[in-house]
C-alpha cells in the first residue's frame, strides 16, 4: 500500500487529494444546511415547513383516521356524521371499480371532500 502512494508522482497524488477534500467538505456543508433547515413532523412521519401546515395535517388525518379506524358495526357514528355505512365498506375494503360506484356515493364524497378541503385558519 505504502509503494503505492510512494510511485505516484506529485501530480497524480494532487488529482486524488484535491477532488477528495472537495467531496469531504461538500458532504459537511450539505450536512449543516439541511440541520438548518425548520421542519415540523406529523405523528405518521410526514414533514411540513411551517407549523400552520402541520396543524392543519393532523385536524384532518385525526378526522380521517376516525373514520377508517371506527368498528365498521358502528353505524351511528358514520350516520352522525352523513356517512353512508356502505360508502365506509367501499371506500376502505373495495375501492371505486366502476363510475356509477362514485355516482351512487356523490354525497359521502363531497363530505370526504369537505374534511380534506377545510379552509386554512
């Protein structure tokens, strides 16, 4: 290993240091730019640059997550708030196949809609 560096004359040995300084110095610089850089974490993971967004994620994933986590033999909690029990089976387990699927449930979408559509505060 030593021979090698020993064989190699001045100027090769400056073509290996200098790009390899440069590469160790761009990856420190990148380093700190990112910690600096002021994120917000929601509790899933995702990231926000403001805290107004973040806030505003988790009104709607809680609402959201009410939904998809409520025990599908609760009816009255999905009639409480103007969700068709039916919509809740397709939109979790089935999945739109067809377009008169999302005909049939325009209402319950506009009410998905309204939850994820809710004006910024």
């Amino acid at each position: 290993m030593f021979n090698f560096f020993s064989s190699l004359n001045q100027f090769n040995l400056v073509w290996i240091v200098i790009p390899s300084i440069v590469l160790v110095v761009s990856f420190f610089i990148f380093i700190f730019i990112r910690r600096g850089n002021d994120s917000y974490e929601a509790s899933d993971g995702s990231i926000f640059k403001t805290n107004e967004e973040l806030l505003r994620y988790e009104i709607i994933l809680n609402k959201l997550n009410i939904i998809f986590n409520q025990d599908e033999k609760d009816n009255k909690y999905f009639q409480e708030i103007g969700l068709d029990f039916n919509f809740v089976d397709v939109l979790k387990n089935k999945g739109f196949s067809e377009p008169k699927i999302l005909i049939k449930y325009s209402k319950e979408l506009n009410i998905i809609s309204d939850i994820l559509n809710q004006p910024k505060d």
